[in-house]
C-alpha cells in the first residue's frame, strides 16, 4: 500500500484502480489497512451521501460524540452525519471527543466539496508522536488525567447524540472512571469523566498521545481541565507533532478513515471557495451495542443501570442517582 506521505512514511491510500474486483475495498481489507497504517486515504471510489453512509456503517457503529457546551456542529442526515467544525479557522490537533466516555473509535472524514484555498486536513500518529518523546516527558504524560465536567438537559444530550438518553447512560457504562448524576426531577444530567492522557492505541495495543492536550493549551485553559501539567511540556509536544503531521488535500469524492485512538487530526485554515466536508463517529464492532428503541426517560434508564452489574451505584435518592462504573 501507497504512503499518505512518502516523505513522512505515513498512513496508506488506496485507489480505485487498486481495488480487482471494482467498487470499494472489502471490510477485512480496509480494517487491516487502518490498523496498519492508523489513516487510510480511499480515492477515486466516486462515493455521494448516501454511498457514504453505507460504506461507514459496514465499518462499525456510528455514535456521534459531539457534546459540547456550545455545539457548532451540524447534523446533516438523521443518520449520525455531521459536517466538520463550523467556520474557517485552522483547529490544533486532537483526537476527536478524547475527553468523553463516548470517545469514537474511527472517525471518517468524507469531502463532498472542496475549491477552498487551504483548509487542509491536518493528521498525525500519536503512536510515532509518543515515542518520539523524551523518557522523562513520556513519563509525566503516562500519569496525567484530563478531568472533563459536563451537565446538560436530558433534551440537549439526545440532541447532541442524536440517541435515546439510556443508550448513552450504557455507553456511560462502559467506560472506567466515569460518574454520572442523573437528576430526573430537573431533567438534567452531570458527567465527569477522567481520562488518561496516554491511552494504548486500540488496534496496534500501543502507547499513543492521541488526546485534546493540545487544543486545551491552545485555548488557553489547561489548567482548567489538567492539574499541575506544565504548558511548556505541552507546548514542547506541540513543536515536535507539527512536524510529524501531514497535511492533506482534499478532492471531492476522498474519503479518510482515521483510528481516533491512534490518530490526530486537525485543520489549516480556509479562505475563498467551497468547503465541504462532512463526519461519521464510529465505534467499533466490539463496542458495538444494542440500540434502545424510542426515547427511554431517566427512569427507565436508571432502572436499566441497576440491573446492570458494572454500575455501582453509591446513593439513590428518589430523583437522584450518583454512582460510577466499572469497566465490565
Ligand atoms: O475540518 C476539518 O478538516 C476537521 C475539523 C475537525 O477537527 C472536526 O470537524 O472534527
Ligand atoms: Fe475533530
């Protein structure tokens, strides 16, 4: 398989033209791509919305991620296809919704449009990243926790997610070092969730930065979200990933598949012209779950958390459930 980039020995692309039997590459083959290369361009493979949306949901489980306070992102199907970040600015790199329990295993960028100027799509292999860093650094990083606090609507979540509230609630549950208190008479929900800044990469079992430290040093507000790490450790990571980072040029049509617990990705910033490019979060198939049907209120979800064995609750209040989950 082609290099993404021949000069940084990074990612793959595959072709039409590589591809015997015509059409897109087989499951097997894309996956084994992806966990070789942690981003696989696909070209000249002429896929539309719909296309699109069927390529990515043979590839795993979509579960939009995108849970913010203030939410730019656009839903552009009832199907979990969002467009990128709104406006033009450039965005550090990141690996998509690090700091939430919902944290997408692939990301799949597909561009349906692009005259812009710029508004290249950054990536960058946090594996080679990681190891390329000092063993004094690496060891800091290893012990870091970025703390994510978040409190919502139940309406709002289900927006976001665009799932019903007790499928989040069990994704929830998944994940270790989440805590979740579900107020069912305000109808509102507050997460906290500790994430290791250093996560092993899910397909090659390797230690990765693959998180937001970057884009939080870049905002300004580290501190907030990290305790007692130095910016400049963070800012020294940031000099070393740029140069490890390509930066690819859309054609309409081009898909990019990014394991987003190995990969980051970012953007260069955008003038004139069209940009159009459009994402779907995905799980993998082991995370792959059963969907609830219809909205579950609170009540049903927090009856469906207490027969679950991986929720340990620690008080139940009639209204108010507060307890955290182990991974099972
Ligand atoms: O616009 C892009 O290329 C990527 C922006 C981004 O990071 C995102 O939408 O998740
Ligand atoms: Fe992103």
């Amino acid at each position: 398989m082609k290099f993404l980039s021949d000069e940084l020995g990074l990612g793959g692309v595959i072709e039409s033209s590589d591809v015997l039997a015509g059409g897109l590459p087989g499951n097997d083959e894309l996956l084994a791509a992806v966990a070789e290369r942690g981003a696989v361009l696909l070209r000249g493979f002429h896929l539309d919305k719909d296309s699109f949306e069927r390529f990515t949901d043979s590839i795993g489980t979509v579960r939009p991620a995108n849970v913010h306070w203030v939410t730019t992102r656009k839903f552009e199907s009832s199907r979990g296809t969002e467009s990128v970040d709104f406006g033009n600015d450039a965005i550090p790199l990141h690996a998509e919704s690090y700091y939430t329990p919902i944290c997408p295993q692939t990301v799949v960028f597909w561009c349906a449009n692009s005259t812009a100027r710029g508004g290249e799509t950054l990536i960058c292999d946090g594996e080679r990243l990681y190891e390329s860093l000092p063993p004094d650094v690496q060891e800091v990083l290893r012990s870091t926790v970025i703390h994510w606090r978040y409190q919502c609507s139940f309406a709002r979540l289900v927006e976001q997610t665009q799932r019903p509230l007790a499928e989040f609630l069990e994704w929830c549950a998944r994940t270790p070092n989440c805590e979740v208190v579900v107020d069912d008479k305000q109808r509102q929900l507050s997460i906290s969730y500790s994430a290791p800044a250093i996560r092993t990469a899910e397909w090659t079992r390797r230690p990765a930065f693959a998180n937001n430290l970057l884009s939080l040093a870049h905002s300004g507000v580290l501190a907030d979200w990290v305790a007692d790490l130095d910016p400049d450790l963070v800012a020294t990571v940031g000099e070393l990933a740029e140069k490890l980072t390509l930066k690819h040029n859309w054609r309409p049509g081009d898909v990019l598949v990014i394991d987003n617990t190995r990969f980051m990705h970012g953007r260069a910033a955008w003038s004139g012209g069209t940009r159009d490019v459009r994402v779907r979060m995905l799980t993998s198939d082991s995370l792959r779950i059963r969907h609830v049907d219809g909205q579950a209120d609170a009540g049903t979800a927090i009856k469906r958390l207490l027969r679950n064995t991986a929720f340990r609750p620690r008080s139940i209040a009639t209204n108010r459930l507060v307890g955290s989950w182990v991974k099972r």
